[in-house]
C-alpha cells in the first residue's frame, strides 16, 4: 500500500515444481523457509525501460530479490567460475549490479544452515551479523516486517541497532533502506519511516 512501485515488481509465486528444478539444477536443497519465501513470490521483474530501479532494491542493504532463474545463475556463476564452496544459495544483489549481494546457507550439517549470510565478488562468504552463527531466513524477515510496521531501523539477533538500515520511501513509490544522517541518493528524494504508519 505504502510502495506501490516495489509492490508492482513483485512476481507471482513459483510452483512447487519450479523450486524442485531449480534445487536439482544446482545440486542444493532450498532450506523450508527458502523454499516458501519463494512459494509467495518468484522474486522480482526489473524495472520497466526508462523507470527507477530504485523500488527494485526494497530488501535491507537496498537488494533486490532473485527471481528463480537469477538465482541458478548466480549460483552457478559463484560456484563454477569464483570458485566458492557449494551450498551458499545467493538470493539478492544490488539491483542492476552483481557486486554483492546475500546469501542463505543450505549446507545440511553446518550450524549456520538456513542462516543469511553476504557475498561479495572479491571476498569470502561472511555470516550476518559478522563473527555469528547467522541470522534464520524465517527471523530476518520477521524482523523486517517489525521494522517496517514500527517505522525503525533493524535489531539484529544479536540485539544490537542496525542504524545504516532504516526504511524509507521514495518519492516514486518504492521501499529502501538507508542511513538517516547520509545525503539522499534518490533523484526523487525519499521519506524516511521514523515511526508506526
């Protein structure tokens, strides 16, 4: 209701065949909370020819979310071509960009298993929050909406301010996450959410 742009770009939702196919695809079981996440939405469609990409990276760190095939194909790119351990499922970049991005561990025995974690084109895979275990799937996204009904910045499982992550609207009707005290990087400015709605 708040950003229609972002809401527009939402795709519908993936059968349960397509996340089968993309799981045998990469050789990777999506942990249940992935796996669901994507039975609501198939990720997200790029912005129109000539519209913002700014409702795009609606995530926390303004990501944008992998549709299915992205998904495959970063995956494949990371593994094959960078060399990285496999079992990292990554499901966002920057929109328009694949510098970096997030993660979800699917490594079955690992005790970040279904956690989220950030990758980076030059660096190693890192758990989020830094020196943890991870965050759940299930928790982070619980905790965004948290943040976005109470108008705050996240509160990591570590119970420690996310200041750098406060969500905000664009003029254009999309949903960001910004840094309160940085200059406004949006052309058409923004509306940071300081409060409930």
């Amino acid at each position: 209701m708040h950003a229609p742009a972002s809401a527009l770009l939402l795709r519908p939702a993936a059968g349960d065949a397509d996340v089968t196919a993309v799981e045998e695809a990469i050789g990777v079981a999506f942990p249940p909370a992935l796996r669901a996440w994507y039975e609501l939405h198939d990720g997200i469609d790029d912005p129109g020819d000539g519209e913002s990409w700014w409702p795009a990276g609606f995530l926390p760190g303004s990501q944008g979310w992998y549709r299915l095939e992205q998904l495959q194909s970063a995956y494949v790119t990371q593994t094959r071509d960078w060399g990285r351990e496999p079992g990292r499922i990554p499901i966002s970049c920057t929109p328009d960009d694949m510098w970096h991005g997030l993660y979800i561990d699917a490594r079955p025995g690992e005790p970040s298993c279904g956690n989220l974690g950030r990758w980076v084109v030059d660096r190693e895979p890192e758990l989020v929050p830094e020196s943890t275990s991870g965050w759940l799937l299930q928790a982070w996204l619980t905790e965004i909406a948290d943040a976005l009904e109470h108008g705050r910045c996240l509160i990591g499982p570590d119970g420690r301010r996310d200041e750098d992550n406060w969500p905000a609207l664009t003029v254009c009707g999309g949903l960001t996450w910004v840094a309160p005290g940085e200059e406004p990087q949006f052309p058409e400015g923004r509306i940071l959410l300081d409060g409930p709605r």
